[in-house]
C-alpha cells in the first residue's frame, strides 16, 4: 500500500515525488484518477538494493581501520620504471 496522489497532483509535483522516491526507496506512490488507481510510482528493483552501499563500504573501511605501513617496504617504482615493467635494468 502506498500513499495516494491524484493525477493532477502527480504532474505538477513529478520532480519532487521522484527525490522522494529516491531518498526512501520503500516509498511507493500510487497514482489514481476518480479514486482509481492507475499507476505508481516506485523506485526500480535493482536500484533499492544499490541503496546505502556506498554508507556501508565507508563503516567497513572504518572498522578495518589504517594498514600497518611499517611492514610494507617503500621503493621508489617512478625512478626504477624500467626493472618494474620490463623486469630488467633501467639506462
């Protein structure tokens, strides 16, 4: 069940029911003519899922916390190009 807005209504506030629909994915509008609903207005399958999974790669990369840089061993790749591409000696 979802909320109910006449036709007339539909058309003069589209843009802001589709930032509605955006925002709260579980939001569904439905769209009637004479108490008759005709159509609605949810957001598409494959987008509620992509929802949010930007929030939660940002609380995973938190509780990984910063690598330990004591163990990795910096070089400089810029200055020996050649050895890193080609596996030989640079000029």
């Amino acid at each position: 069940m979802g909320v109910r807005i006449p036709v007339s209504e539909a058309r003069k506030q589209l843009s802001q029911l589709l930032k509605q629909v955006q925002e709260n994915p579980d939001l569904t509008y439905e769209i009637t003519v004479n108490d008759i609903v005709l159509g609605e207005l949810v957001t598409p399958k494959g987008q509620r899922r992509r929802l949010g999974t930007g929030a939660a790669l940002l609380r995973a990369a938190e509780e990984i916390g910063e690598p330990d840089s004591s163990s990795t061993k910096r070089h400089a790749v810029a200055r020996d190009h050649d050895v890193h591409l080609y596996h030989r000696k640079g000029k």
